[in-house]
C-alpha cells in the first residue's frame, strides 16, 4: 500500500489509475448499455436531460472542486450555449411558409408579438450551423474570460466572487426577461423544430441526440482528466489550498483561474446546447440563480472533487425530482430538501465521498494491485 | 278435420320452435344491449388513449409549488371538482374519469415535461392545465406533436390557435374592447394611463387597448409604463400619475405586484373612488392578497364574478365551498377552469369516441348552458364565445357587478386592426 517517495515525473502518473479506468468503464455502461436499455424513450430523453446538466456540475467540479472558485452563476453559460443553440433552431423553425400567419412573415414568432418587423443584426449570423456552433463555445467563453479577468486580476475570490456570480446570473435574466422582443422574454425561445433539415422531435432523434451527449459528456470527462493530471491540475489545487504560496512561486494566479472559469463555461454551455436540442426550447429559467444553485447542489451531491461522482449526482438529485414530483405532486420538494440535508450532514464529500470511504478500500484490498495506492483525499478547500 | 287438426298440431310446435329459434341469435344480442351506456371500448379509442371498459384517465397539470402554486390553486381544484360532479353523474361514456395530478412547479421546462409525461406514458384522453403564457408556449409543442388535448382556463393575450388546445378563458379583445367602451360612454373617459407587468400578455394586452383608445374612442394614452414580473416598488410610476392625472388607470399589473401596487397607491393618496382605475388582472383571488379595503372602488373587467347572481352559480359556488371550505374565493380563472372537463364531456359524447381528432370535430358549436357564468359557445377557433363584465370592487374583497355585455362576444384572437 505504502509506496516510496518517488520524483513525480510524467511516466509516475498514468493518465488515468486503475480504479479510475473501472470508474469510467461502469458510467459508460450506464450511461450507453444500461440506459438505453432499460428506459422507454419518454424516459430516456429525460436522462438525456439530465446529463445534460452534468456537464455544468463537471465544470463545477474542475473550478470549484479542484481551483476552489465557487462559481453560483454556471446557469449564465448553461443559458449563453443554450440560447445560441435555440436561435439557430428558431430561425430554422421561423421559415416564411411555418409563419405566414403573422404581420410579418419569415422572423420568429415573439418577434412578431412584440411589433418587431426585422431580423436584428445579432440575430442573423445564427441562421448558419458552423456559426452557431463555434458561438456555443466562444461566446461563453469571451464571457467568462472578460468576467474571470476582471475579477481575478483584482484578486476578487471566495464569497465575493460567488456573490459577484449570482449577480450576474439576476442581471443576465432580467435583461432576457426584459428585451422580449429580441429574447423571447420569460416564455424563453419555444417550439424548436429541425436541426438543418432534421426533425429534432422524433423519437429516433431523442435517442441519437442521446449517445451524441454522452459521448460528448465521456469526451468532456476525459478532458478534464487531462486536466487534472497536467502540471496545471496541481496548480489548481496548490492555488485553492494555498493562494499565496503559488503567486510567490511566480505563477500568475489570475491566469490560472481565469482558464479554470472559462473551462467550466464552456462544459456549461455544451451541456446548455445539448439541453436545448433534447428538451426543444430555451427559457430564463435556466439562467437565473435558483438554477445556478441547483447545478452546484449537483456537484456538492456527487461529491466536488471527483468528475464522475459530478455525473452520478446530478442523475440523482434529478431522477429523485422527477420520481418524488410523480409520486407525491403535492409534497416531493419535501423529500428533495431532506435529501439535500441528509447529505450534506451525513457526506460532506458527497456520493464520491461514500464511495473512497467504504467502496475502493475495500476493492483495492481485493484486488491487491501494488500500483493502486490509495487516494489522497484533498482537504476540503472552504 | 281430424286430419287437419292432426296436421296442425306439429305445425303449431314447429312454429314455436321456430320462433324460439330465431329469438335464440336475438337472445345472444340482449346481453349487448344493456351495454348500450358504455359502448365497447375498442370503438371508442382508436388511437390507444387510457380508456378501459370503466375507466378514462384525464390529465391535471399545474403549479402546486413555486410561485404560481397560490394562482395556479383555485383552477386545480375547479377541475377537480367538475370531475367530481362529472363522475357522480355516471362519467363519460359510461366511463369514471381517473385523474393524473402532476406538478408544473412554476417552471416552464418542468410544464414541458410533465405535459410529455402525461400524453407518453399515461395516454390521457384530456389535460385540464396550465396558466401562464409561458407555460402554454411551453406545452404547446408538445401537445401538437403527441396529438393531445389541452384545456387552457386563463385570460390570455390572444394571437394563437392550436387544434390541439381549448381556450376556456377570454382572450385579449373579449376582455378589453367592451370595457374600454363601457368607461368612455358611462363615465366620459377620454385620458388612459397603462401600466402593466413585463411580459408578452400585458403588452399585447395594452396594445389592443392603445389602438381601441386611439382609433375607435379618439382618446389618447398619456403614458405607458412596465415592471418585470414580480416587482415591488411603483412610487415613480404613481407620481406621473399625480402629475399626468388621467382619467382612467388601466392596469395589467400580475401576482405579488399587485399588492405592493394598490397599497401604494392607497398610500399616495390616490382615492379609487375619485379617480378610475381599470383592471384586467385582478379577480376575486388577487384581492384575497391585496386586501379589500386597499383596492375597494376600483373597476375590474372579467367574465366572471363569485358575485353572479344566476341559478347556475349559485350551485356551484356552494359545491365549490362545499368541497374545498367556505373561505375560498372563486376567481374568473378557476370558473373558466370549471368549464374544460365539461366541455370536454359533451364533445367527447357527441363524438360518441374519445380520439382527439373526433373530439376536436366535434368541439366547435358546443353549448354549455350551466355554465357558472351563465352560457358558454365554442367557436370554431377553439375559443369560447362569453360575455364580459365590469365589476366594482368591495371593501369584503367581492364584485358588485356594474356592467354586462348583452350578447357573447365573438372571440376573435387574431384581431384585424389591432395588432
């Protein structure tokens, strides 16, 4: 178990330990085998919903995890990927034929309601694929590097920074819910119909809209891995146990942690995208801070420091929402708050915390490879 | 003779076999005709919907918790009780309704999804839900695509028509253009300030008003003023209101803002019973937060009051309070709310079917004539043909009815010239 003190050079750190192989093995099934296979397809595209918001907890799990920035407004990128993707499916929906029963034909329906009679200018470049596409990830991530450098530079961090997140989550909806003609308002962007000819809709797209988002999420996983093994991994969390002593090494802090926020917005907003083109339209509501605190919730549930306990927990405080409001539509936020409670008293580290605690002792012992030391569990960092 | 008497005798025999032959097939039919109420279910649903020889599952679909559940409450339970009344009367086709209650939690995805839940996988034959805008556009796809039918009970901005959803609620032109006439002849109005929440229904809303003030009562809009949804603070708007002094307030001001709203202006020092106010948002629901002495004397524009007096409201106010306790209020939603599982069970037994296609032929011309309101018209586009009242508010947070309509107003939810 005990292995000797040894130069940590790259061949001295696989990419991935054992163990983590057996991790991503067991969520991949599940998430490609087991799924799939149990599920009709009602219930699938809801669980493809739900991982749709793992990639939110995911970036969480990297910036607050393992750089100790709590972010409490990941919902203003989950909204930014989400509503490039659902302007791009409006225009499509928007032809002249679909809306000839309006004043003025060929521009999306809210548009029409609210006496606008031409495109605007922002609207237009989205009417290309390739555009929206690279928008889904840019424009999240201008926003987040304009946002982290200026806060960063000035060494705005900790509560401040979280407080300074929320309101820019309130400010981002305010502007969606106020600006209806441009936005949609509070009713969001609806009635989302084709991607480039293709009927999102159908049942036979939910299920390869499915796969394409988990396979995305496996991708996202293993580049935050990469991550998290890279010599910028260590600084993330040298930074978030030690400030100081980093910015005295010579690293440039703000750097670092500018990188650490942008990643997790763009992880948001690939999950706001997929989201958009499972669920079929884009609201306010995502943005706002309730969400934003509920995409933490999913993080601190799984466990923040590990990638897939991130995954496990937001399928879980999600299928226990969706089963609790089925069963008891009076009393289910009930049981979801005691949920939260019991998890945050009894698994600080949450569902990954069970897991190295009691499951890969025990594993590890039986499977008695000499390579598979134990798990160092970071300090917690707030 | 004796022959023919011998004759006969076998004859007489064969001829009662032989009528007791014949009634034998009509025997096997008698067993069928004491089904004749409840025709057999594989003629009734086509489209594999949940009916059962006994059974006919109907959706219900509102918020129960977040911020609407304190609106959204009343029309649940309207719906729950006309079911009620439905299914002690025999159900629907011979057929008690089960119900499938699922929380919208003031979310419009979480609408979305439910609405998909309960057209996948429970197969309803009917939805009675939504409320907000927000939640029908987000619905709304969903029943389209699934062929469902959706009961919506809210007033609404109009500027929509779906075959797959009944409008039990007014929209904008019903609501609006009789009460703006009925202000500017009894009570001389020509000045007009709106002031309304922040989204798509009040806007539409006082865009039909502006027109109506402008073209037709050659009045004018002094101002025009929006808050978003759930805001608090009016001191501004109501100091234009001093300076501007308008002759009628007209607002479309939704939920929690109302009470900052009329309390405000209490306040201000602006008395209602001086100075007019006009409302399309406020029911007997609304007053139950604001409280009745805040908002007494102000005009409120709706289809229906607790207040009616008809033969038809009193039963049901009295089942309503009778079911759900005597303190309730009955607002125009939670009437309109009523009115969908009933206007459902006469379309579907016209249809004698309860695939949604048949249902939705057979909707348009439907009469309902114990209706709380009083009598009730759908029209081919899937709105109902109602009247419209203006109420004066009381001080024990009721409405004196002022003003009624004399026929059913069209509804016309694409108004030319006003959009």
């Amino acid at each position: 178990m005990i292995r000797p003190a040894s130069p940590s050079t790259v061949h001295d750190n696989p990419f991935m330990k054992p163990m983590e192989w057996v991790s991503l093995a067991l969520l991949a099934a599940v998430i490609f085998l087991v799924l799939p296979l149990c599920l009709d397809a009602f219930r699938l595209n809801l669980a493809g919903k739900y991982l749709s918001y793992a990639f939110v907890a995911l970036g969480l799990v990297i910036c607050w995890g393992f750089g100790g920035i709590l972010s409490l407004g990941q919902g203003v990128f989950f909204g930014l990927g989400g509503y490039c993707m659902a302007m791009y499916l409006k225009l499509e929906a928007s032809s002249v034929e679909n809306t000839k029963i309006q004043s003025t034909p060929g521009i999306p329906d809210f548009m029409d309601w609210n006496q606008i009679t031409a495109l605007p200018w922002f609207w237009k470049p989205f009417a290309s694929l390739p555009f929206t596409l690279i928008a889904v990830i840019v424009v999240p991530a201008l926003f987040a590097f304009v946002v982290g450098t200026a806060m960063f530079r000035r060494r705005v961090g900790g509560t401040y920074f979280a407080i300074i997140t929320q309101a820019i989550a309130a400010i981002l909806t305010i502007l969606i819910v106020g600006q209806q003609g441009y936005t949609g308002g509070i009713n969001g962007i609806t009635d989302l119909r084709t991607l480039n000819g293709w009927d999102i809709r159908t049942d036979s797209a939910h299920n390869i809209l499915y796969f394409v988002n988990g396979a995305l999420l496996v991708a996202c996983i293993l580049f935050a891995q990469y991550v998290k093994r890279s010599k910028l991994g260590r600084i993330l969390v040298a930074m978030r146990d030690k400030e100081d002593r980093v910015r005295f090494s010579g690293y440039s802090v703000a750097g670092f942690k500018t990188f650490a926020f942008c990643l997790a917005a763009v992880f948001a907003a690939i999950g706001g995208a997929m989201f958009t083109l499972q669920v079929g339209f884009m609201s306010p509501s995502f943005v706002g801070i309730v969400p934003s605190i509920e995409m933490v919730i999913y993080a601190a549930v799984g466990g923040r420091l590990s990638l897939f306990g991130a995954v496990w927990g937001t399928l879980l405080v999600n299928w226990a929402k969706t089963t609790f409001s089925e069963s008891f539509p009076e009393l289910w936020l009930f049981g979801l708050g005691g949920l939260f409670i019991l998890v945050v008293l009894a698994f600080p580290n949450g569902l990954a915390g069970i897991y190295r605690t009691y499951v890969e002792p025990r594993l590890t012992r039986r499977a008695k490879a000499p390579e598979s030391a134990p798990t160092a569990l970071p300090h917690a960092a707030e | 003779m004796a022959e023919d008497q011998g004759n006969g005798l076998p004859s007489a025999l064969r001829r009662r076999l032989l009528m007791g032959l014949a009634g034998l097939p009509a025997m096997a039919l008698m067993p069928r005709t004491s089904f004749a109420a409840a025709p057999a279910t594989a003629a009734v649903n086509t489209t594999g919907l949940a009916v059962t020889d006994t059974e006919v599952t109907v959706g219900v679909l509102h918020s129960l918790t977040g911020t609407m559940a304190i609106s959204e409450t009343g029309a649940q339970q309207a719906e729950k009780l006309a079911i009620s009344q439905i299914n002690d009367a025999g159900g629907v086709l011979g057929r008690k309704i089960k119900i499938v209650q699922e929380d919208g939690a003031s979310d419009w995805p979480t609408f979305a999804e439910k609405a998909k839940k309960l057209l996948v996988n429970d197969h309803c034959a009917a939805v009675m839900g939504c409320w907000t805008s927000a939640s029908r556009k987000a619905v709304l796809p969903v029943f389209e695509q699934y062929n469902g039918l959706l009961y919506y009970p809210t007033f609404y901005e109009g500027l929509e028509q779906s075959k797959n959803v009944f409008y039990t609620g007014q929209e904008a032109t019903q609501q609006i253009l009789a009460s703006l006439d009925w202000i500017h002849k009894e009570k001389g109005a020509k000045t007009f300030f709106f002031i309304g929440s922040d989204y798509i229904w009040p806007r539409t809303s006082n865009k039909i008003a502006r027109k109506h003030v402008e073209n037709v009562l050659k009045g004018t809009v002094v101002g025009e003023e929006y808050f978003p949804l759930g805001h608090t603070q009016f001191n501004s708007v109501i100091n234009k209101l001093k300076l501007k002094k308008p002759d009628v307030i007209f607002t479309d001001v939704v939920g929690g803002s109302n009470v900052a709203f009329y309390k405000q202006l209490k306040a201000a020092g602006i008395d209602l019973s001086k100075q007019l106010l006009l409302t399309i948002s406020v029911t007997e629901d609304e007053i139950d937060g604001i409280g009745g002495d805040n908002i007494a004397g102000a005009y409120s524009c709706m289809k229906y009051f607790q207040s009616l007096k008809n033969p038809n409201n009193e039963k049901f106010v009295a089942a309503f309070h009778k079911m759900w306790g005597d303190k309730t209020v009955i607002g125009d939603v939670t009437q309109a709310a009523y009115l969908g599982p009933f206007l459902w069970k006469m379309a579907v037994e016209k249809a004698g079917s309860f695939d949604v296609d048949k249902v939705v032929a057979a909707s348009p011309g439907l009469e309902f004539k114990e209706a709380p309101e009083g009598y009730v018209r759908i029209d081919p586009n899937h709105h109902l043909w109602s009247k419209t009242r203006v109420a004066k508010a009381l001080p024990n947070g009721q409405f004196e009815v002022v003003y009624e309509s004399p026929e059913l107003i069209k509804p016309d939810p694409f108004p030319k010239g006003y959009q």
